[in-house]
C-alpha cells in the first residue's frame, strides 16, 4: 500500500526507535524501511504483529537478520576461498563464520535486554560444529551459535546457564528436570535454531546466489538437551499431495518408494505431466555413494531431477551443491506461462539445524515435512543409514539386526562407532526411536509456534529477494523475510554507517579475530565488558575445547582445539593473549581457566 511522505516519515521514525539498541551497536542509521506482504492480509504497519513475538521484539529480530547479512558480507572476506586448496578454502570458509556467528551473537545480547523480564532466548540447534569438507573430517568444525547459549537479562540468564551446565554435566539431570524448573520459576524459553551462514562455501568462494542467514524462533524450548549436530533425511511435499495419499491409503513419508510418491502427485494434479515434477535434492560427486540410488530411483520416473542449469520462476538459476533449507520456500504447485500445471518437492538429506529449520516452516508454507535421523558420519547410503538410528544398542539382538542392514557382518570398530552414534542421539534426546518424524516430535507442548528470520547476503533463487546491494558509499540495502503461520512479509532496510568502512569492520569484529589477525591487543584499552565479550566469543569460536567447571568458570582445553578448527601459529597467539588477560586482570577474567 502507498504511504503519504508524514506516513513513511513515520514508520522509519517508529523502526528507528523500536530497533535502536541494534543500529546502536552496530553504529548504523536507518535511512529508510519497505514493507511488502507476500503472504497474508495486507495490513498497515504497526496495527499486528506477524508471529507470538511484541511488534518491537518482532522488529529487533528482523533488524538482527538485516545486520548479520549486512555485516558477513561486507566484512566476511567475501570469495576470498576462490581458488585456494582445502586448507585455504576451509580458513576462508571459518573466517566468514566466526563473523556471521558475533555479529549475529551481538545482536541476539542486545535484543535480550528488551525482553520482558521472565523471558529468554535459548539456542536449541546450531548449525557448524559437524565437520564438513564434502562431509569429509579434515576441515574440522565452524564458529557457530550453539546449544545451550543463553540470551535474557542477566538475573535470568545467570539461572539459565546454570540449568544448562547441568544438562551437559550431569547423568541425573535431564529433560524433565529442566522443563520442570522453568515452570516452577515462571520463566519463558524462546527456543532457537540458527544458521548464521548458510552455503557457506558459495559465500567464500564469491558464488553470485544462495549466501544467507537464518533464524527460528519458537514459543518453547526444543526438546534438545545436548549440543547435536548429525545428518537427518528429509522429503518435503505440498500438503494437498499428503492429503491425497491419506485418502488413498498411501503412506508418506521418507521411506516411502518413489514410484508411490509420483503416483500420489499424479492422482493430486490430473494431467500432470512428469517432466513438471521437479525434484531439488543435493548433487556432486562427493554424494554419489551416499544418495546416487536416489538420484537414479528419480531419474527412472522420469522427473525433472533439478541440475545446476534449471531456472526457478524468480528467473535464477538453481544451485545444488550445498543450501537444503531455502528451497523448501518453493515447494508447492503452480501453471506455468505456457498453462502447464507444475510441482516443485525436495528431496535427500541435510544437517540437522537445517532439516528442523526446515521441517518447522510446515504450518507456514503449507507444506509437510517428513524427517529420518541418520548418523553424524554417515558413512552409509542412504537406504542403509534411514535404518540405523532407531536401532536399541542395549537389545539383545542388536549385532544381528545392525548385520541385516549393512547387508554383512559388521567389525567390532563399526560396532561401537554406530552405537556411540545412536548413544549420542538418545543422550541429546533426539527422537530416534521412529522411522518417521517431522517437526511436532522436536516440541515438549502439543502446540508451537514459529517466527523464521532470513537475512540475505545474496540473491536467492527461491524467493527471488536481492542480497546486500550498495546505494552509494556507505549505504546499503539489505533485504530480510519474515514468515510465521500468520503470513510472509519482505522488509528491506537501508542502511548508512556512521564510521568509515575501516572503522565499522571493527564495529562488526570479534576482538579475538582481531588480535590473532594481527591487532595489538597489549596497547588497546581494556574494558570491562571485554570480559563477557571474550567468553561469547569463545563459545562461538571453539566450544567442543570448553568445559563448565561451574555456575560461572570454564576450562579452555588447547590440546582439543583441531589445527583445522585454529591453526597450531594462531592457536598459540590465541593462548598468549587470553593468558595475557588471565594474568594482567585477574578479577575481570578469574572465570577462565586455560590448559595447555
């Protein structure tokens, strides 16, 4: 709807406000918001919200997908990875996430303190601590926001991290006694899952599409106990294609062969033709022995198996190699300019954050995802991993039923890797135990909600939006969408920084970055709040090499900090300044425990 000039003055003015603590931090000026509903009744501004969340919270959040977007790609190294071998392609890849995971870290610290007092944000699901190269070891794992971090005042959030550090520590303590704590204290999660930087590898190696972040937000905790990150089989199908298999008895789900599927989609759409059903799942040589039967099963159909050269509607090309969760948004059917009816599913596997992200964009796309847990290391193909997970390691016939999978007999070492997998699973509570799942299985109330936050660093084929885009020096766009069950609105923000471009990449900087890139930090000024912000940052930077020692101490173990995750010469930088800090302000720093 058009505005009148009192009425845009207005609404930048109210966003202005509402947002401040962000543009603050960040030093930017808000020169101007567009507001577009894409799904939903069309409303004015400020008069309802689009999700559970206050209308300021609900903007604070998009500002926070706006800011970490804007921040990764002006101060990410953007393609920096382009042509370098792995090493140098995984440190591009890491320097870019560390900066998506402060800033977006940043951002979700100064929201909190707009949140109603008995509230908090809890990070469920955090998408980097798998190790991924093509899903092989040698990269090590990413900076990334991970389970257990917590967002709220400080009175709050002190009695939280407590909880937390039981659940990690101790055997006795789980979900129950956590969700039983918070509602005998009135306390409120918010729970999160959070990619900061999805495609990764395109944003390091300066690919033109698909760089983006993303975050949910839940009316509730996920029932999660543990940090976990594992690979999850997923099929996404339009609902009225559900609908028609229930009326015909069809069962589906991701084990459900692919013929039943094309023939439910055929007897959904009369008419339809083959070739119209496009298929996205991942491609690549790397993931041939993992899910080339699928690719074939499809191929065999005679669908469209989406390669790297289909145009979507939005008239960009699609992309393959990596990026599970944005094409989802496309899944649906749709006639074509030529009055050809179409439908668009996705297929394959994806890491877990993502498989939830995604699977919880259900009730808002109109759509049904259905999930199977597979192994971290998925090391199988596929129609052998969606078996493994919901094995019993404490059944009797365990070996044997493992040996009718595998199709062998399996080795005393693939054995205990396969249960230390699923134990890894049961531990985290993940719900392993059924051969089908989606997103109401990852929820302690029969009900949830969901607010998704997608901040675009680049153009994305499946919705169409721009990426960051410059206006002029100092100014730039930055488009966000926000989708909930209540509709799907496109904001795009623009946005002037009031430092100079060298000055704002501090701005936008974690301070250990800083330093191990080569700032001397024995003559900058320190700062109290220096203390808090070195702990988040190590959290987001190594948090596999922490332990919780206590309500408030964490032990940095230097020994299990992977020469893939923080090179052997900066690893050491990093141990010198931190003993540095330890050392020269001991009150500041007394909760930090180093080991060589």
């Amino acid at each position: 709807m058009s505005l009148t000039n009192q009425e845009k003055r207005n609404l930048i003015s109210q966003w202005a406000f509402d947002t401040r603590p962000i543009l603050g931090r960040f030093h930017l000026w808000l020169e101007d918001v567009e507001i577009e509903w894409v799904k939903g009744e069309n409303v004015k501004e400020f008069t309802r919200n689009i999700s559970f969340l206050n209308g300021a919270i609900e903007r604070l959040f998009a500002l926070t997908g706006a800011v970490t977007a804007l921040g990764t790609r002006l101060f990410g190294d953007f393609g920096k990875g382009t042509g370098l071998d792995k090493k140098g392609l995984n440190e591009a890849k890491k320097n870019a996430d560390a900066i998506s995971a402060y800033v977006m870290s940043e951002g979700l610290w100064y929201l909190s303190r707009q949140l109603p007092e008995n509230h908090a944000i809890m990070v469920s699901l955090g998408e980097g601590l798998m190790p991924k190269a093509g899903e092989t070891p040698e990269m090590g794992s990413n900076p990334q926001l991970g389970f257990g971090r917590v967002y709220a005042r400080p009175e709050v959030a002190k009695f939280l991290d407590s909880l937390v550090i039981k659940l990690l520590n101790e055997n006795s303590y789980g979900w129950e006694e956590f969700y039983s704590e918070l509602k005998v204290r009135g306390i409120t999660i918010w729970g999160a899952a959070i990619d900061t930087l999805e495609n990764t590898s395109r944003f390091a190696k300066g690919s033109d599409s698909g760089p983006m972040t993303i975050l949910h937000l839940f009316d509730q905790p996920l029932k999660i106990t543990k940090p976990y990150e594992g690979y999850v089989g997923n099929m996404f199908l339009p609902r009225e294609v559900v609908t028609k298999g229930e009326e015909l008895s069809v069962l589906l789900n991701f084990r459900t062969p692919r013929k039943k599927i094309v023939e439910v989609i055929e007897e959904t759409y009369p008419g339809l033709k083959r070739k119209n059903i496009h298929v996205w799942t991942l491609r690549g040589d790397s993931r041939t022995y993992r899910i080339g039967e699928l690719w074939e099963e499809w191929e065999e159909l005679g669908v469209n198996l989406i390669d790297d050269e289909w145009v979507l509607p939005s008239g960009i090309k699609a992309f393959t190699d990596s990026g599970t969760y944005a094409p989802v948004y496309s899944v649906r059917a749709w006639t074509d300019e030529n009055g050809e009816k179409n439908v668009f599913l996705c297929d394959g596997y994806a890491a877990s954050a993502e498989a939830v992200q995604a699977a919880s964009l259900s009730p808002v796309l109109d759509i049904e995802g259905f999930l199977n847990i597979f192994t971290s290391n998925f090391d199988l193909p596929y129609k052998k991993e969606q078996h493994i997970m919901s094995l019993d390691i404490n059944g009797d016939n365990f070996n044997e039923e493992l040996a009718s999978i595998l199709g062998e007999v399996p080795g005393p070492e693939q054995i205990a890797e396969l249960k230390e997998a699923i134990s890894e699973g049961v531990d985290a509570q993940i719900p392993i135990g059924k051969g089908s799942i989606n997103a109401d299985d990852f929820f302690p109330e029969k009900k949830w909600d969901v607010l998704a936050i997608s901040g675009f660093m680049c153009p994305d084929p499946y919705s169409g939006n721009d990426g960051v885009e410059k206006v002029s020096d100092g100014i730039y766009k930055v488009t966000v969408r926000l989708a909930s069950p209540s509709g799907e609105k496109k904001i795009v923000f623009t946005l002037r920084m009031m430092e100079t471009f060298e000055e704002s990449k501090l701005v936008f900087s974690p301070l250990l970055n800083r330093f191990m890139a080569g700032e001397d930090h024995l003559s900058r000024p320190v700062k109290i709040s220096d203390s808090g912000r070195i702990r988040n940052e190590l959290q987001t930077l190594c948090s596999e090499a922490i332990e919780f020692t206590g309500e408030e101490n964490m032990t940095l173990h230097f020994n299990m900090i992977s020469s893939n995750v923080i090179p052997d010469n900066k690893r050491k930088m990093l141990y010198d300044i931190l003993e540095w800090y330890v050392r020269e302000h001991p009150i500041w720093f007394g909760w930090l425990d180093l080991k060589s």
